[in-house]
C-alpha cells in the first residue's frame, strides 16, 4: 500500500508541474497576437451524429468540459471506493482528521463568497467556485519540499482532497442541474441497473462497462444532470475484487484505475487547464478585481480554506475526534491548509458550471481564480518551506 501512495503522490505531483507549464501557456496564448487562434480553437464545433437516432454538437471547451472530466471524475470515484473499502478512508479514525478539515474548508470559503455576493441572483450561483481544491497542482507545489514534508501530510492533503472531491459531486448534482429530461433520466436508469447486474455478475471485461458507461453518458448529458457525474456512477459499479474467467482473483477497480491515471494526469488535466486558464489579462484594472466576484473568489480561497481548513483541523482534534498526522506540527498543517486555496482546475470547472462563459463579470470569476490559486500556493510554499519540522522522525 505505501509503494502505491508513494506511485500515486509522484504522478500527482508531476501533473501538478505540467499543469502550471499549461497555464502559463494559456495565459500566453490569450494575451498576444494569437489569442483570436486560441478563442477559435476552444469553439470549434465538434458534432457527433448516428444517423436520426443521436445528435451531440458542442463547441471543443464543451467536450472537455463535459466529456474528457467524465473520465476525469471516474477515476476520482475509483480512488475514493478503493480508499473507503481498504485504504486510508477505510475507519473512523483514518477519515475524521481529512473529512471534518474538509468540511471546514468548503463552509467557510462560501460564506466569504457569500458575504460579497449577497443580493445579486446570478453572482450568487459561484458560491461554490471557491470550495474546490485542485489536489495536482498542490501537491506539485509539494513535490517542490522533497522531504521538508513527511508523507503522512500529503497522505492528509490527498484524503482532505479526496472529501472536498465527494463534496464537489454532491454540490454539482444538486445545486448545477439545469431542466430534466424524464425520457433521458429513464435510459440513465436501465443502464445503472445493467452496471448493477454487471457486478452483481463478477463481470471483470472492462470493455463491457465501458460501453454500458459510454450510453450511460450520453442519456446523464441528455437528462440535464451534468455529464461527469455518469463517471462517478461507473466507478461504484466496478468490481474492487472478482474471480475471472480463468479462477484467478483480480482487482478491475485497481486495474482501470492504473489504466487511466497516466491519461488523466498527463492529457485530460492538461488539456482542461489549456482551454479553461486562457484569460485576457490585457485589460486588466483594480476595478475589475474589486469586483464582487473576483474578491469572494480571491478572498474565499486564499483566507477561507486555510481559516475553514485549520480551524476545523483544531478543533477536530482538540476534542479528541482526531489525531494529528505522525511526523507533523501545526505549523505544517498550517502550511498544508494555505495550499488547499488552490482551486485551479476545480474551481474553473465549477466556474464553467455556475456562469457558462458569460461575460457578465467581465471574465473577473476565472481572473479571481487565478489570483486566488496563485496567492496560496506562493505562501503555502514559504510557510511549509520556513516552519520547522519535527527531527528524527519517520513515517
């Protein structure tokens, strides 16, 4: 299991690093003489049709959007069935210190976001943009540490990051659903069964839930309830542990899982920053980051996670509900709590949900989020880089 953590936490830190490569990109691309080439790129219509029976055309921000961060939260709703099942979420005593943290981290940061925005229906609908963490680009930021950061605190920020995740899907089934197709909900129905029926089966052929997943998308796309959360839906229907057809025990969530985090880490989170972070700083002014929004975005990642974060952490355990990771001070976990303040990828995504590319705000939703993600991630740096760290310790 530590060989795993130690895989997975390197991947992530890896991807964390291409991610701000992307980003700087984008934010190139955006800001010069090419950036009409950028704007067209991320519109070009994309159609797919089978003959009268089914019609998708999005533009290309669309598909990544809807289609690429499916796979994107598959493998989000893997990692958090095999921790619940037999990792580091699997008791009480793994998952409260995370789990209450996280909490903390998602209440806080939309009270700020709400305190800016109160009276204002439409800014409203971004309460949740300041919520998310974007777990590979903080522990790229990490990665940057080496050992001036033990393993049980990124092993914290992984399932601290794991629970904001968890509560991402439940705010985006709840609160980002627009007008429901009854007709489309029914197929997504009959192929959960079928995803049902498949496990109940031991069918280990990952192809088969592929192709069951792939229809499952298309009617979640067609009901109005967002497309991604069909990914969520396939992961808890793929088998931890079977027997397969040649009587040996293999593990199809373990299997995928490592099918699919190069892609994810290497291609899909990379391709979502390029067309998401693209944001026309030329026009930049005080005013327009004063704006409401951009303030409760900066605001609610930069002060409201790492308040919400800490504070909860504190509390968790000074009642006892937790216990604070070996090897750590609270001046660790303090560093740590800034870093969740990096939205990122998960905040533009909520962004895209919540305000649709409306330019409404005159583009100061994603500039808050860079601003935001940038400032926690330059002093959870310093902070974990200048704390001192416990000696003579080891995970």
């Amino acid at each position: 299991m530590k060989v795993l953590v130690r895989k997975f936490l390197k991947k992530e830190s890896t991807s964390g690093i291409i991610l701000m490569v992307v980003t700087a990109l984008a934010l190139l691309l955006s800001n010069t003489f090419l950036s009409e080439f950028y704007n067209n790129i991320l519109h070009t219509k994309i159609e797919l049709k089978i003959g009268d029976f089914l019609e998708i055309s999005k533009p290309m921000i669309l598909w990544v959007n809807d289609g690429l961060m499916a796979i994107f939260f598959l493998l989000i709703g893997l990692e958090i069935k095999r921790e619940l099942i037999m990792g580091h979420l699997s008791s009480f005593s793994k998952i409260a210190l995370p789990a209450i943290a996280a909490i903390g981290g998602m209440v806080v940061p939309a009270l700020i976001f709400v305190f800016f925005n109160y009276g204002n229906d439409f800014a409203m609908r971004g309460w949740a943009i300041p919520t998310a963490t974007d777990i590979a680009f903080a522990l790229g930021i990490v990665s940057l540490l080496g050992k001036r950061v033990p393993n049980s605190l990124k092993i914290f920020l992984m399932a601290l990051a794991i629970f904001d995740d968890l509560g991402a899907i439940v705010i985006i089934a709840l609160f980002y659903t627009s007008q429901l197709s009854f007709t489309a909900i029914a197929g997504a129905l009959f192929c959960i069964i079928a995803l049902y029926l498949l496990n109940k089966w031991e069918v280990t052929l990952l192809g088969t839930y592929a192709i069951v997943g792939s229809i499952l998308w298309i009617f979640v796309l067609k009901s109005g309830i967002h497309a991604t959360l069909a990914g969520i839906i396939i992961a808890f229907f793929i088998p931890l542990n079977a027997i397969n057809e040649k009587h040996k025990r293999v593990s199809p969530v373990r299997t995928l899982q490592h099918n699919i985090h190069f892609w994810v880490a290497f291609y899909i989170l990379p391709i979502f920053a390029f067309v998401n972070a693209g944001i026309d700083l030329r026009d930049m002014s005080l005013e327009k980051i004063m704006n409401p929004v951009s303030l409760g975005i900066i605001l609610g990642l930069f002060l409201g996670k790492q308040i919400g974060v800490f504070l909860f952490a504190y509390l968790a355990v000074k009642f006892k509900f937790a216990k604070l990771p070996r090897c750590t001070t609270w001046g660790q976990v303090y560093g740590i709590s800034i870093l969740t303040g990096v939205g990122f990828t998960m905040s533009l995504f909520i962004n895209s949900l919540a305000y649709q590319d409306s330019d409404m705000f005159f583009y100061t939703d994603k500039l808050g989020i860079l601003i935001g993600s940038f400032i926690s991630g330059i002093f959870g740096y310093l902070i974990l880089r200048f704390i001192k760290t416990k000696r003579r310790c080891s995970v």
